[in-house]
C-alpha cells in the first residue's frame, strides 16, 4: 500500500474478487479508533465459538474490541489447537476465564460426519474422508465434554474458570449450560 496525504491506497497486487474488502478496510481505517488496544483481552475472557457469520461474539456478550479473546472453528470445538492457543492466552494475554459458546443451528451438529463427506464430495467431486470435522449428534453432551477437557489440560492454570452456555441464533440469547462432572 502507498500513502497519499495521510491515506493509504492499496496497490492492484491483488484480485478484484478483493476490492469490496479493500474497500471496506479503507472505510474502516478512516475512523479507526482501537490504535490504543494491547494484545491483552481487558476483561480476562476467551470465548470459544463457532466460524458460523451469524455470531457476532463480542455483541452477545456485550463487550468490544479489546475486551476478549475470539477462538472460531466449525462447530466451537475444542481441538489440540484450541487448547495451544488457550495456554498462550492464558499465561500471555491475560484470560482468566473461558466461555465455550456453540450454537443453535449449527451445521456441525445438524449433520453427521457421513452425511457432511457425502454432500462435499457430490457437490464439489472432493472426498474429504481422510480429516475429521468433529460433528456432533448431542450439542449439550459436546459442550460438557469440551467444557470438561479444557477444565483438566495439564497445561492450563488449575484456577481457570471454564463455563459453557449454547447461544440462540433465533432469538440471541445465551443459554448457560451445567457442565459439572
């Protein structure tokens, strides 16, 4: 990008499938105000949801940039590599609490792993058999587990709080969920 009187302009190394990103990044750097922010979450949380565009993470929980760790995967799994990514937000970037926060409607949990390798593989002529997507058939039974392996990861601090609550995309609500052994 160059700059041109205190405005950067992107350079046309890129494909015009991108210019309504560029664009829109040039809309949000105009009135860019979060220069202040560290690395740090300011209100101590990481919340584990799904890549589903219909959350917005911070909005239901009624926070704001800064505030909170976002950790996205299809279904708000916790993997091996949510787990590494939690030890570097816990002992780094100051997160003392985790929310586990899948939702209703999710494809992950909609479909069972035949079902979603049958529909790539007939629509796009891909066979994805040999990668896990980690669907689940009983979303509050995932949610306590996940809940349940973060809780014991040797690597995490023993005073890490860890909740889990499904969220409603119909009506934006948070559902807590009991997720204690």
């Amino acid at each position: 990008m160059k700059s041109e009187g205190g405005i950067h302009v992107p350079n046309s190394n890129h494909s015009a499938e991108f210019d309504d990103i560029i664009a829109g990044n040039q809309a949000f750097a105009n009135s860019f105000e979060h220069s202040h922010l560290t690395g740090t979450a300011t209100r101590g949380l990481a919340i584990v949801t799904c890549m589903d565009s219909r959350i917005n993470p911070l909005a239901v929980v009624g926070m704001q940039s800064g505030d909170a760790k976002i950790l996205r995967n299809a279904g708000a799994r916790v993997t091996d590599d949510v787990l590494r990514t939690l030890v570097l937000a816990t002992y780094l970037l100051g997160v003392k609490r985790v929310l586990v926060m899948p939702h209703t409607d999710c494809r992950m949990a909609n479909n069972n792993e035949a079902e979603i390798h049958a529909m790539i593989n007939k629509q796009h002529g891909v066979d994805t058999r040999s990668i896990e997507f980690r669907t689940v058939a009983d979303q509050r039974a995932a949610l306590v587990s996940d809940v349940t392996r973060i809780r014991a990861f040797p690597l995490l601090p023993k005073g890490l709080v860890v909740a889990g609550a499904l969220y409603d995309v119909a009506s934006g609500l948070l559902n807590m969920v009991d997720c204690e052994s």
